[in-house]
C-alpha cells in the first residue's frame, strides 16, 4: 500500500470517527435535554419548528436557570405556606374566581421567595422549565383559566380543575427544597 492511500485511509477514519462522536455527544444532549424538559421538550420543538432551535432555545434556558440563586426555603416558612394554600382552597367554596386568582398569587410569591424571577408570565415559564417541565402544562393549564376567568369566561368547574392544576406546581416548588 502506498504512503498517499494510507493517509487517504487514516484520513477517511479519522473523519468518520469525528462524525461518529457528534452524532453520539449530538444524541446524547438531546437525550440529556428530553429528560430535564420532559413534556416541555416536545412543546418547545412544536414551538420552535425543529429540533434545532428548539434545543438552542433550551439549552439558553439551562444557562439562565444556572445562574439564579434557587434557595430552599426554612420548615417554617414550608408551614407557613402550607397553611396560607390551605386557606386559599378553603375560601373556593364561597368565592371561586378570587381563590383561583389567590392561588396564582400565592404561587407566585413563592417562586419569589425560592429565587424566581417574577416578573411576567412568560419568563416565569422558562424559568420553571428548567425544573419544573413536567408539570409546567398544568401551570399553564391553570393560568390560561385565571385570565379567562378575570374576563368572567370560566366555569365553576374550570376553575375547580384550576386549583387542581395550580396544586401541582405549588407543592413540587414547595417540596423541592434542594438549593442550587
């Protein structure tokens, strides 16, 4: 064999095993981004229209999240906003639409406290994503009902599944109490 085809060969295999490790590192982050994003994966790709952005858009999310300050919170302030939920449904009975709207809010000071940023829903939601992508729907979900519901569009039983939605959240955020 001469010296020109083994450089041609060792050149072919080298560029065939540079492409075979980013397929695999490719695969891998994708596979890395379906497990932390769950649900929200999927959505974002819809989203996005491909998996391209979408997974740019997810990882710039990732970096974001990395640079807040997520702090647990103290047993005593866990109680304290245990008890503050369990009022907020009690109060569903006689006044659904404020109880829903109380729910939002409660969960809101709570992604605060935690090291949330709060300011709009929608950086809310990426925020979360990053943690919180399973039951991210179900924020949403509840939130959608919120808005309808401070148009007086929702039903009593669309603001019961609300709180139910609302719940979800509140207890991961309220259960994770890992600090970053």
């Amino acid at each position: 064999m001469s010296t020109n085809s083994l450089i041609a060969v060792i050149v072919v295999a080298v560029v065939v095993v540079l492409a075979l490790t980013a397929l695999l590192w490719t695969l891998a982050r994708r596979r890395h981004l379906r497990e932390r994003f769950g649900p929200e994966y999927d959505r974002t790709v819809e989203e996005q229209g491909g998996t391209r952005s979408a997974e740019r858009d997810l990882r710039a999310r990732e970096e974001r999240h990395d640079q807040l300050d997520i702090k647990p919170l103290s047993p005593e302030r866990q109680r304290q906003y245990a008890d503050e939920w369990t009022r907020v449904q009690q109060q569903f009975v006689d006044r659904p639409e404020s109880s829903v709207a109380g729910a939002d809010d409660l969960l809101t000071r709570l992604m605060g406290e935690r090291g949330y940023p709060t300011e709009g829903y929608d950086g809310q939601l990426r925020d979360l994503s990053v943690e919180h992508g399973r039951t991210l729907e179900e924020y949403r979900a509840a939130h959608a009902v919120k808005v309808r519901s401070g148009a007086g569009e929702a039903t009593t039983e669309e603001l019961r599944g609300a709180m139910v939605h609302y719940r979800a959240l509140f207890e991961e955020l309220l259960a994770d109490q890992r600090s970053r």
